[in-house]
C-alpha cells in the first residue's frame, strides 16, 4: 500500500482551530520538522504564490486548518442543464490534492486557492446531513467527498473517514462515496459499513496512469484495494473518466476492464460512469503549461458546443461503446452513466434516453449488488 | 548559421509579422536544430503571421505528441516535398499548414474524408446539401434545403426520402458505430 507523501512546507492553522481533534490528529501524523504557524484568517494564506514558478504546484506544499464558513453540501459543480446528470450531492471536507493529475479541473477550479484545507468543523457537516435527510423523507442520496479533493488522500493524517463511514453506517437512505485514486483504504478495512458506504476508483489504463496520474496508485494497485474493500463489506464503483482516446486506447482500456473483472465480478461492482476528457481553454492552457511534455494533452481534441475541448465525437463515442460492449458482455447489468455529456450522447451509447438527474441519483444511492 | 546568428534573424522576422512575444519565447525555447529549421521553413514558403502562430502551435503539439524534435518533423518527406514544390510560395505554405494539421490530427481528418465520400457517394441534387458540424465537435448533421417551389420542395424531399440507407451509414459513423470501425492502431 501506498502512503501518501504531502512534502509539506508549512502548516497554517486559523485561530479557533489550534485545539480542535483534526489539528491535534494532523500535528501528530506530519514530519516533525514541517514548520506549524497560527493565523486569524487562513484566507490570506490560501491564495497562490504568483511570484513562483508554479503556483499551484506551490499551494500543493502549504496545508491549512480551518473552519469552514459555507455549507458543507452542495449539489456537484459539473451539473449543468447541457448535460445528463447523475444526481450527485458533494460533501467538502477538504479542499485540493496532493496528487497531480495533469488534465486535473482543479488546476483551474482551484487557481486562486491552491493551498490543501482541511476544515475543523467537519463534524458539522453531520447536522447538514441530518437536514437533508428530514426534508425529503423516503429519499435516497448519494454523497460524495470526491469532487474538490480525493476522498482518501488525506486520510492517513486526518482520520475523517472513520467517522464519515460510521455516521453514514446509521440511516438507511444515505449513501457515501468515497472516490480516490488512492490505495489507502486501511481506516476502512474494521469497520462496518452497512452497505451504506461504496468506494469508488477512477480507473485509467496504464499508459494514462504512467503519463498523466502523478503520485497515484497503480491502476492495479487501485484494483487490489477495491477487492480488499469488497471483501470488508462495502460496495465498489468505477469511473473511467477520464477517457483518454489515444493511439491503442481501445485495446489498453478493455484490457483493464479484464483486469478489473478478473479481480471483482460484475455483479459486484454497484454502477460505472465514464467521461471523455474534456478541458475548458483556460484549463487546456494551465494543464500544458504545468505538464509540457504530456502527450494525453495533446489528443485530437476539437472546441465543442459547450466551450470545452473534447476528443472528436466519433472517436469519443466509439470509446463509450467499446467499454460499455464489454462491460454488458460480462452479463451482469451494471448501472452506467456518462458524466458532462448530453442527453443525445447517453442514448447513442446506451440506446435509451438518461433518466432525471434524481432518479439517477437515487438508483444509483440504492442499488446494492448481491 | 551560428545560434545567436539564427535568433537574430528569428527575432527579426518576428518582428516583421509581428509575432505576438509569447510565441517568439515558444520559438526561441526550441532546440536549436529545431529553431533554425522553422526558421528556414518559414523564410522559404514566406509564411504570414496566422500561418506562423498555426504552425508554432501545431508543431509543438505534434512533437509532444510522437516525442520528437520539431526539426525531426521538418524533415519528413511530406514536409520536404511541399517546400521543394514548384507553385507560388503562399500554395505552399497553405500546404505546409494543411499537412500540418493532419499530421496533428490524422483520426478527424480520415474520419472527415470518409463522411465526406459517405456524403458524395449519396449523389444529392442541387439544392439539398449535408453538413457535416465543425470539426466533428457533435453528432448533428446539418440538412439543407433551397427551393423556390412546392414542386421543387416535393423532389428534394424525396430524392432525401431515397437517401435514408446511406444516411444511416452516415449516422452510425458520426456516433461511433461499427460503421467507423477503422483499426485505430494502423493511424
């Protein structure tokens, strides 16, 4: 198992938060020789370094404590009325990740905050999911805490997700999504989860993995967690996204796909989304520019209707059906989405029309395979 | 030609074309086989600013690419031929960037030409017109009518109506089907 190297430079904590149990917890896991400083408002702090030479990959050595003051809960910021959407509610308890993808959204998401924050307060979180939970009585959500940090990433030094999968262990019509690209599922492995806790792994093939996923771990490592994890009573997930279409993409992503089902049946595995690679212009810039001899950033991208660059559509397309031919071949029917794609591109590679974003969200909150 | 003599004359020309500072900085960051090879490129076929700022950005991406030099792609057989072709040197450079750009982009442009023969091979009268989107960016064909009559309207429609095999085709290869189903490891 991999563990997760922050090479921090410093730690900030706000002031209100020194003698909180995630600074105490954090104090205790980082290098003795990271410098801790205090400050009143960890704003100042969080905001890019313009004078270095990377001043994302700078925020990415810096790591601040503080108190979230917004909600914790949000719908997912890829949701749009462009596209079908899965129905997917994000849970922020940190912010920023010490891995380095190089066609990562964050890059640009995240530019004029890149510093990691890990907030406090996170136990809040807990009354707004106690809300949402008596506002829509006989409803069933998917939360995740994947979309502005990988959901494992900090665990080793934060703890979170014990609580995290205890809290969501106790009601019946939540279900958490741990997203990562990480091996660190240790925290997970004594726990038990009720079958309301699915962990999920975004899964590129190898030569994605070796050009452009900097500091993950293996597609074959992130395999092996995900059976472990399976095995200690918790649903899995795959995202193949996203999907890169170069030279031999077809061949090398099947071949994961045998991979991963040589590890984990398909009747296993609760739902897969998959998702073409796609870059707004400033992203496409800031992800060439940090990552100039990445040849995944330079595929046959073309402007779509939306304003982002996305493999043609085709070629995109072909992919889809290619995994999604394998997948219904190993005979188990397993939910499948397409993440930010339209209506039309889910019925060419599906053969139906996507249904309502909540619908979505709530089958995929409740389907829990054998 | 020395480096600091071939820099002097890139900056020169940039200057002339008034080649925006950030990609004179892209250029002069090249290896020096690769800076005096664009520049004797684009001293011979005379390109303009656009032309010069194209093929910047899509020899770049090519190296990245294939993981070669820009010189190395300068001295490709189909890149010699067009500078050493007969013709006025603005075909040529047309050329040169048109090359460029399938280089770039071998997938779309084969994909393009084979819609476009799809669409040809249809045979439709004058007057009713497919396109295909921009750049292959969605899965929209573009159906044109011009008539000036019912009777005319009622023609098209039909020889459209007659079209419908081949427009299938054309479908199924705009959404990834079987139809497109080239061996994407011979490209």
């Amino acid at each position: 198992m991999m563990k997760m190297n922050f090479d921090l430079d410093a730690l900030f904590i706000e002031h209100g938060c020194a003698d909180s149990t995630l600074a105490a917890r954090i104090i205790r896991s980082i290098p003795a020789g990271v410098p801790v400083h205090h400050v009143a408002d960890a704003r100042e702090v969080a905001r890019p370094a313009h004078d270095a030479r990377d001043p994302f990959g700078a925020g990415k050595r810096q790591m601040i404590i503080a108190r979230r003051k917004t909600p914790f809960l949000m719908a997912c910021p890829a949701g749009s009325s462009k596209f079908a959407c899965c129905g997917y509610l994000v849970l922020t308890l940190a912010s920023n990740c010490p891995m380095d993808c190089s066609y990562c959204f964050l890059q640009e998401y995240l530019a004029d905050n890149p510093a990691f924050q890990v907030y406090a307060n996170f136990a809040d979180s807990f009354a707004e999911l106690n809300r949402l939970v008596k506002s829509a009585p006989g409803r069933s959500f998917r939360i995740g805490t994947g979309e502005l940090a990988d959901s494992l990433a900090f665990d080793s030094i934060t703890g979170i997700s014990r609580e995290l999968v205890r809290f969501f262990a106790a009601y019946e019509n939540l279900t958490l999504e741990l997203k990562t690209k990480t091996d660190e599922i240790e925290n997970l492995l004594d726990l038990d989860p009720r079958g309301r806790v699915l962990v999920s792994w975004t899964l590129s093939s190898d030569n994605v993995y070796r050009s452009s996923e900097h500091r993950t771990a293996s597609p074959t490592a992130r395999i092996a967690a995900a059976r472990a994890v399976l095995e200690a009573g918790y649903r899995v997930a795959f995202h193949f996204d996203p999907l890169i279409a170069y030279p031999g993409a077809e061949r090398d992503y099947v071949r994961l796909i045998d991979e991963l089902l040589d590890s984990v049946p398909a009747k296993k595995i609760s739902f897969i989304s998959m998702g073409g690679l796609r870059m707004t212009p400033a992203l496409r810039t800031i992800a060439r520019h940090r990552f100039s001899t990445d040849p995944m950033l330079c595929g046959e991208d073309v402007l779509a209707s939306d304003g982002r660059f996305r493999t043609f559509t085709p070629l995109r397309l072909k992919l889809y059906r290619t995994l999604e031919e394998r997948f219904r071949k190993a005979g188990a029917e397993i939910p499948a989405y397409l993440c930010m794609e339209p209506a039309s591109i889910h019925e060419r590679v599906f053969g139906e029309a996507p249904i309502k974003p909540a619908g979505l969200g709530e089958r995929l909150a409740s389907s829990r395979p054998i | 030609m020395k480096a600091d003599q071939i820099d002097a004359e890139i900056r020169t020309l940039a200057q002339d074309r008034r080649l925006p500072d950030s990609h004179l900085e892209r250029w002069l960051a090249m290896d020096p086989a690769s800076r005096g090879s664009l520049l004797t490129h684009a001293q011979h076929l005379g390109l303009r600013t656009g032309q010069l700022v194209s093929a910047l950005e899509l020899l770049e991406e090519i190296a990245v690419r294939e993981r070669i030099t820009v010189a190395e792609i300068l001295s490709r057989d189909e890149i010699r031929r067009i500078a050493d072709a007969p013709g006025s040197a603005p075909s040529r450079a047309s050329a040169f960037i048109e090359t460029l750009r399938r280089t770039r982009f071998p997938r779309l442009r084969k994909m393009q030409e084979r819609l476009r023969a799809e669409i040809a091979a249809l045979k439709l009268p004058r007057g009713l017109s497919l396109d295909l989107p921009r750049q292959l960016g969605s899965d929209e064909l573009t159906v044109s009518l011009r008539v000036r009559s019912a009777d005319e309207l009622s023609k098209l429609v039909a020889a459209l109506n007659r079209s419908t095999t081949g427009l299938a085709r054309i479908f199924e290869i705009l959404g990834g089907g079987s139809q497109s189903d080239d061996d994407e490891n011979e490209l």
